[in-house]
C-alpha cells in the first residue's frame, strides 16, 4: 500500500469544507488507511482556518497550515 498525502489551498472556502473533507475522506478511505489530507488557508478572511482545526481535531490524519498573508493558491 501507497501513503497519500493530498494537499488542498483553501481560500475563501468555509461554505464547502467539510464536505470536499467527507468526499475526500471517503475516496481515499478505498484506497488506503495511509493517508493526510494537508489544508493550507491562505488568508480568505473567513472562518476556514477554524474549520479545518476542528477538523483536525476530529480526525489526526487532517493536518492544517495558515499562511501568514495572501499568497496566492499556487504558492500556497
């Protein structure tokens, strides 16, 4: 079995989390129990980056960064 490791920018997104979360969870539970789902919140200005605590803390396979301002989505 493969490790997966899907990193995800996160703009703007609060509306949407938690479902791409259970969608991805689910496909990536198919595949293999090895796996992160890596969220990087570059500065949207709304309640992503809480979301995606809470979401790590309900599951240790979801990792979160906040960047410390706008990077745009391809450096972030």
């Amino acid at each position: 079995m493969a490790y997966i490791s899907v990193v995800i920018p996160v703009f703007k997104a609060e509306d949407c989390l938690k479902e791409l979360y259970r969608r991805l969870k689910a496909s990536l539970e198919d595949l293999t129990d090895d796996f992160e789902i890596v969220m990087v919140e570059d500065c949207g200005g709304d309640r992503s980056w809480n979301i995606i605590v809470e979401l790590s803390q309900l599951d240790k396979r979801v990792k979160g960064i906040q960047l410390s301002r706008n990077y745009g989505q391809h450096n972030a």
